[in-house]
C-alpha cells in the first residue's frame, strides 16, 4: 500500500487528506494518471511529488510501504 | 543547544529569541528578516491568512537551505522558524536569522533563504479576502508555476 497526502487545494478537491493506493511499485508519472482517471484531479499535472520527505521526479518508482505527498505550488514566507 | 535552528510553530514568534539563537563571539553582525501578514495586495484586501504545513519534510527543507548557506557563506550561521495556522494582519509569519563575522554575508544569505522558501518549502498560504477565499500559488497570487509545471531540478540540488 502506498501512502498518498494532500495539501491545499488538493486536499479541498478531494475531501480528504490522505489516500491509500493498493500497488506493490508504480511510477509517479503513472500514479497522477491513476488518480486523475479516478477523481478527475487534473490539478496533479501542476505539482511537484515528494516521497519520503524528498522531492522526486516524475520516473521515480514508488513501493508499497512508501509516503508519497503532492505539493501544490508552495506559498511560505 | 536545546532549542532547534528550524521550527515551524503555531504560536506567535518572539523575534528575540531566534535572534539568540545564532548569537556567536565570531559574529560581527546578524540579519534579521521579518515577514508579516500584508493587508492590501494589489487593491485587494486580505482579512486574514492561513498557514498549512507538510510539517516534517518543511522542517527538513529548512535545515537544507540552512546547510546551503553554511557552505556558501562559510562561517555563517542560520536560524528559521515559520509559522502556521491562522494569522492576522502584522502578524509574523516568519524569522530568519544570519549571523557571520561581516555584515555582507549575513545581508546576502538572508535573502537566499527567503528565496528558496518561497521555492522549496513545502507550506501554502489561503488568503481570505474581503469577497473569498484562495490558496496562493506564489507571491504574484497565481496558482499555478509560471513554465505551468515545477522545476525539480531547483529543489534537488
């Protein structure tokens, strides 16, 4: 199982905060397709990924046991 | 040192004490940045903001941009803590700290820092104006990257 987080606006589209994706390894590029198919979260295509706590590229493959965050575009300071 | 360089906190921040905490017999000067909550944004008015975190991976975010500056000023010394949660007008929102033995340097890496935090650290701003509410994107209120998508290639290096 993969661990998905959302932040901002995404986490304002879907209701929710967190997602549990059923996969032993997939690439990030992969997974956004997965999710804009399945909830039409077609904001994914403008994010950046992090797994792990460390930013990723989009051919990174994620495994089952991973945390896989989306970050909007960030707006601290 | 009990207190950490790196902090994000949800209570207001007392300026003096991220001050202290690159406080060194070697320094000849310390920078010290104040971001505030801003009213008016191009003729519209923010009521309040709020502040979301992806806490741990922010934290880890800013001692990188601390180890950047430590290698490209070497002999500084960083200290940032943001804040979170809602926030009013003049409110702090964040402080950044550089002590070095010359005043240059302090200048310089505290404009780094708040740089690559609007670049690479991972918390969003909602502003609620007068008539609604969005997330910021970046400083320019967009919500989108400029080239339409991110480029990783500035935060992994």
């Amino acid at each position: 199982m993969i661990r998905i987080l959302l932040f901002a606006d995404l986490q304002e589209k879907m209701g929710k905060d967190s997602l549990a994706y059923e996969c032993d390894s997939i690439t990030i590029k992969a997974l956004k397709e997965q999710l804009k198919t399945a909830f039409g979260l077609f904001e994914i295509d403008h994010v950046m990924t992090a797994v792990n706590e460390e930013y990723a590229m989009e051919d990174d493959i994620v495994k089952s046991g991973d945390t896989v965050v989306f970050i909007p575009p960030v707006s601290g300071g | 040192m009990v207190d950490s360089l790196y902090e994000i906190v949800e209570e207001p921040i007392e300026v003096n004490e991220i001050i202290k905490k690159v406080e060194r017999r070697e320094a000849g000067a310390i920078n010290t940045f104040i971001g505030t909550v801003r009213e008016w944004t191009n003729g519209k008015r923010t009521m309040y903001l709020k502040y979301q975190a992806y806490q741990p991976m922010a934290v880890k975010m800013l001692q990188k941009i601390g180890a950047e500056i430590e290698k490209k000023w070497p002999n500084s010394k960083a200290a940032i803590t943001h804040r979170i949660g809602e926030l009013d007008i003049s409110d702090i929102a964040v402080v950044i700290c550089v002590s070095s033995p010359h005043r240059k340097a302090a200048y310089e890496a505290n404009e780094y820092a708040i740089e690559r935090i609007k670049q690479m650290v991972p918390i969003w701003k909602k502003e609620h104006w007068e008539d609604g509410e969005t997330w910021v994107g970046d400083q320019l209120e967009k919500v989108a990257y400029p080239e339409g998508s991110p480029d990783v290639k500035d935060v992994k290096k």
